[in-house]
C-alpha cells in the first residue's frame, strides 16, 4: 500500500447505484487514491437491496442500514449526508467519492468543493 497516495472517503447511496458500478469505480479511484473509509447506504432488509450483501462483503464495504420509517422519505440521503460532513470536518481526506444517480447531493458536492477537495 502507498500511504503517499491521496486519501479518499468513498461513500454510496445504495438506493440509486446497482452494485455492479462498484468494481469499476473502485478500480479507477485506486490508481491514483488510496480509500480509506468505504462505506454504502440503504435499507439493506429489502428486496430491492437484498443482492447488494455479496458486493458490500467483497469490496469491503461498511454498510449503513437506514430503515424506511416513512413513505417517501429517504434516510440513506440524510445518513450519508451527515457522515460527509462529519468526514469533512476531521481534516483527514484529500477527497471524497460520492456515488449516486440522485441530485440530492449536488449541494453536498458544491460544499466539499469549497473546502478545497
């Protein structure tokens, strides 16, 4: 491992990626990076999320389980929302993958950028 290598948090919101972007995206951050927090988002107790255990389990993925409490409300956006900022605020990346097909996290983005990663 190269600890010269910039230093990534890749996180990914799981209700709105398949699981097979994982690999290449995973493959193409670490030529340059090194990725030290991989985490993934979602209610893993559904169907729709059900296949995602071998992909999580292979790329060493942390999960974060969010339950559906509410119609129509999307938790996972929120947790990974917080835990960007809260990754952002320790000063210990040079960067930060965020993957979703979701615009909810253009203002996420805008704000990691301000603070220059």
């Amino acid at each position: 491992m190269n600890n010269n290598l910039p230093v990534f948090a890749l996180l990914v919101d799981a209700d709105n990626v398949t699981r097979e972007a994982l690999a290449p995206i995973i493959e193409d951050l670490t030529r340059d990076t090194r990725i030290a927090v991989r985490r993934v988002y979602g209610d893993f107790t559904t169907q729709h999320l059900a296949s995602w255990r071998d992909a999580i389990a292979n790329h060493g993925f942390h999960p974060i389980q969010q339950y559906r409490n509410s119609v129509g409300k999307n938790s996972s956006d929120s947790a990974l929302i917080i835990d960007a900022m809260d990754l952002l605020h320790s000063g210990r990346f040079d960067g930060f993958c965020v993957v979703s097909s979701d615009g909810d996290f253009t203002r996420l983005a805008t704000r990691i950028r301000e603070n220059g990663l």
